[in-house]
C-alpha cells in the first residue's frame, strides 16, 4: 500500500526539497528510537507527506538534529522532529504491522510472517496508545478481508474500505480541521488503493488473486486505461479540493507540489514500463513472422 505519494523533486525549489528531506529524515530517526533499527525499514514517503501536512496545518516548530546516516555517510544529514513525526512513525508502524500479517495470510511468505513477530510487541504498545487507531485499522483489515474473498465487483465500495480507514488516520484531533483532513484521508486511501490493484493487475492474473479491476478491464477493454486515469484523476482532485479548504501556508509548496504532480510519479513509471513491455513484445511477434 505503500510509495505512492511521493514528491516530484525536479520541480521542487531547493530550500524546499532540503525541508522535505529533514522530516524524511525524522521520520527515519523517530522509527529507529521507536522499535529499534528495524523500525527504519517501515519509511516511506506516504507518512511523510502526513508530517508536512499536521505541520503546515497546525504550524509546529521542530527539534533539529544532525547525524551521519550509514547511507550516506560522507556528510552529515539533518533531521526535523515535532508531535506530527511521533504521530506518523506510529501509524506508520501500525499500518506496516497488518501489511505484513496480510502479505503472510495471502502468500504465504514466511519473511512477511516473521516482520511481524519482530513488530507484535510494538504494535501491542501501540494498541494501547491509540485504541481507537488500531480498532480502525482491524476493522479494515477484516472488511476488506471480506470484500475480497466475496470477489467485490464494486471497485467504488472496495476502494471506500481504505479510503475510510486512512480518514480516520488522519484525522488526528477532534477539532475544527477533523472533517477536512478526514474528507482529505479518505479520497488519498482511495487513491492509494486503486492505484495499488492498477499496479499489480498482471501480476494478480497470473497467480489469480482478486483485483477489483478484473471485471471493469473485460467490460471496457480499449477503454479501460482511460476509465482508470480518470478515476485517479478524480480522486486526486478530491484530495487537492480538500487541501485548498485548509488554511495551510507553511509548507503549501510542498504539499501542492506532492498533490499536483510528486502523486503521478509511479503512474508515469507503470506506463513507461509497459511500453517497453509492448514493443518488446511486438520485436519477438516481428521476429516469429520473419
């Protein structure tokens, strides 16, 4: 479920590209005071953009701190920490500790089952600092579940599972911003969802596992890479709407540049790959005709 929203750093300013680089950076530090070096495993972009977010909303300062990263160990590298990265590295750990157990109850792959033994004991501590979190993530993890083993065809329905669970993530306080980042969560998770089962379609045909978009590619066929771009496309424009609504200035560079473009990143990338994959195919038909 992971890495889709990311930043494009072409077109972000330097100033700006070094701030989302320090809470990155936070983030990775947070994970490892959190659950230990493996802890640092679990980062990715997609909780980092929720830091820059609760920052910009709630405008907090941060903690800096300079470090040598064993990836880059030539120079040292700064990390920004505030209440908004403690939040996130915990969603975060939650969320990976059931993508785990889910990747385990669906392949079978015993490394997945044996991350989450190493993480159950964080999880259990987290269960207790966020009941209400990890209530809403067990229960999507359940429902959709569910939806699953149904065969779902209704991909609005089986989308709306994450987009409701990362809705609730979101929204971290219960005040006069809740609705908005809930609203905001809840298009992103249908984003990720769809652009997720988009990404493994032909890998879920081969090993015939569900995908929501099986019965929609047969019924659209040419259509079909149209149909999807604009559903994307829809869901983005929700969460951009959303956004605007929220009275951000800090930090808004980052976000728009993350919402308007740095979220097609991998889309771009699925496309590039099947191009090649097409004219790679239609070099060995050439060649069988010759």
């Amino acid at each position: 479920m992971f890495g889709y929203i990311n930043i494009n750093r072409k077109e972000l300013p330097g100033e700006s590209a070094k701030a989302y680089q320090a809470y990155y950076c936070g983030l990775c530090r947070k994970l490892k005071q959190s659950c230990g070096t493996k802890g640092q495993m679990l980062l990715n972009y997609d909780m980092t953009f929720l830091i820059v977010l609760l920052t910009g909303l709630y405008e907090f300062g941060h903690e800096t701190t300079e470090f040598t990263c064993p990836i880059h160990p030539t120079k040292k590298q700064t990390a920004w920490i505030n209440e908004a990265t403690e939040y996130a590295a915990d969603m975060n750990v939650i969320l990976a500790y059931h993508n785990f157990e889910d990747d385990w109850k669906d392949d079978r792959a015993y490394t997945k089952k044996a991350f989450a033994r190493a993480f159950l004991k964080d999880y259990s501590r987290l269960c207790a600092k966020y009941p209400k979190q990890t209530a809403t993530v067990e229960t999507y993890m359940k429902e959709l579940a569910k939806a699953e083993a149904a065969e779902e065809a209704n991909i609005d329905a089986v989308a709306g599972l994450t987009g409701e669970m990362a809705g609730e993530l979101f929204c971290w306080r219960q005040d006069e911003w809740a609705q908005e980042l809930r609203y905001l969560g809840f298009y992103m998770g249908k984003f990720i969802y769809l652009m997720d089962a988009y990404e493994d379609l032909e890998k879920d045909k081969k090993r015939q596992a569900y995908n929501p978009f099986f019965k929609m590619e047969c019924e659209k066929e040419g259509d079909f890479e149209t149909f999807v771009k604009l559903l994307l496309t829809s869901m983005m424009s929700e969460c951009a709407k959303s956004f605007e609504r929220l009275p951000i200035l800090l930090h808004a560079d980052i976000l728009r540049n993350i919402l308007y473009s740095g979220v097609w990143s991998r889309y771009e990338y699925i496309q590039l790959k099947k191009k090649k994959q097409e004219k790679k195919k239609k070099g060995k038909q050439n060649v069988k005709s010759l």
